[in-house]
C-alpha cells in the first residue's frame, strides 16, 4: 500500500525497523475500533452544533424550533464535507501523484492555506487557515438556508435566509471562533 509505504518512510526517521513492525501490526488489529469511533465523534459533533444553534434560535427567533429539527438541519448540511474527501482523493490521484505524508495532513481542498502553503509556516497557523476554505462558507449558507425555513415566521421582518444566517453567524460562528482559538493555544503551546 501506497500510504503504508509513506507512513514507514516517516517513521524511519525516529523509530528502528522492528519498531514500526510491532506499531504497524498493533494499528492493524485494533482498526476496527477507528471505524468505531468516526461515527460516535460524528455525533458528537453534530450534538454539539445542534446545540449551539438551538441557543442562537432561542434567542433570535419568535418560531418555536425543535432540537430534532436542528439536529436534522446539521445532518443535512454536514453532507458539504463530502466533498472535501472526495476533492482530496482527486487530487491526489490525479494531480500530485507523488507526496508525503505532511502533503496529506495538510491538504485541505480550497482552503486558505492551499494558497499559503504550509511550508515556512508557524505550526499554529495551520489550523485556522483550513478552517478558513469555500466548504466552510457553503456549510454556513446552508445552514443559514435550513435555519431560515424553520425560524422565520410572518412577523419576521426580512428574508428567511436573512434571520437563518443571523442565527448561524451568532451561534456557530462564535463557537467555531471560539474553537479555533483553542486549537491555536494548544498548538502553540505543545509545538
């Protein structure tokens, strides 16, 4: 395997042959357990949006809005981040055959540090700068497009768009600045 093949090129720097053996054997056997938790932490994060955006609904919106309804609406619009994989594995396939493992770390499709580049850069930097790309911005706008259908009613002066975006910005966008904030702390902190 291809990714096998760079992960142990990685490694050789630091770790003896025998060493990347018995860590390559030991990932291999509990495997299942990452197919295990990618759906949990999906959750999690779909939990935690859900709510965040249940609190912004409270406070801008007259319409009485269910959690169900919200969570739905992060389902629905987390389906953007499809994309990103797909984009990524075209890339990589088709595009820059030949790259390392910080190549793969670090590629975030139509993001602002594809048009930095991470070379030369502060390591607390990175993460902003993916965060910081056009699946990003179609997440907030369909987010903004669901909550707007649900939270607008007749007495809303506007478009429903208008107040969903209001409630995005001022929900999830805080959290998610907020989030990034601390990713950067730690980042410096730890690099």
């Amino acid at each position: 395997m291809e990714n096998e093949k760079l992960f142990i090129l990685f490694l050789s720097e630091k770790l003896s042959l025998k060493q990347i053996e018995d860590f390559l054997t030991f990932q291999k056997k509990w495997q299942w357990v990452s197919y295990l938790t990618i759906p949990i932490l999906l959750l999690i994060k779909t939990t935690l949006i859900s709510s965040v955006l249940y609190a912004g609904a409270f406070f801008y919106s007259k319409a009485s809005i269910t959690f169900k309804q919200l969570f739905d609406a992060v389902i629905k619009a987390e389906f953007v981040f499809v994309g990103v994989g797909i984009l990524k594995i075209i890339w990589f396939y088709f595009f820059q055959t030949n790259y390392t493992l910080e190549d793969l770390q670090y590629f975030y499709p139509l993001s602002a540090l594809n048009i930095v580049g991470y070379k030369g850069l502060d390591a607390w930097f990175i993460y902003p700068l993916q965060v910081l790309n056009l699946f990003e911005l179609a997440y907030w706008l369909l987010l903004a497009y669901f909550i707007g259908k649900l939270a607008f009613t007749e007495k809303d002066k506007g478009k429903p768009m208008d107040l969903g975006f209001k409630i995005v910005a001022s929900s999830y966008g805080s959290a998610l600045l907020l989030w990034v904030v601390v990713v950067m702390f730690f980042t410096l902190n730890y690099s």
